[in-house]
C-alpha cells in the first residue's frame, strides 16, 4: 500500500480571534500536547472533549478559591 497511514481524524473550521491559534498552541505545549515541536491543538482539543482537562470559568474559580 503506497502514501501514508490514514488517520481516524476529522477537521473543522472555526472563527476565532487572530491572536487564539498561538494562545491554544502555547497552552498546549504547556499541557504537555506537543507535535512536530509546537503545541497540538488538536490533541489538546480531543482532550477536553474525553474529560481529561476540565474547563473551569475564571471568575468561578476565583470564589472557589476565596472560600478557602
């Protein structure tokens, strides 16, 4: 069989702000979800949809915090 491995993956588009992909990539990286040297958005995506990163609200986390 000649070309590469196919890759169970699917790609979708989305509207962000021009700073957002360099944001996501740096968060990634530093999560640890690196390809190719750069952060993995993709990995860091795929691994917020299984649970594995939870997202918590900024202001949410803070009266958490504050009831410490």
């Amino acid at each position: 069989m000649a070309g590469r491995k196919k890759l169970n993956r699917s790609v979708i588009n989305v509207r962000v702000g021009t700073d957002t992909p360099e944001i996501l990539k740096n968060k990634a990286k530093a999560l640890g979800y690196i390809h190719g040297g750069e952060g993995a958005t993709g990995q860091l995506l795929d691994a917020i949809a299984q649970d594995l990163i939870q997202l918590i609200p900024t202001e949410q986390l803070i009266k958490t915090l504050d009831n410490y």
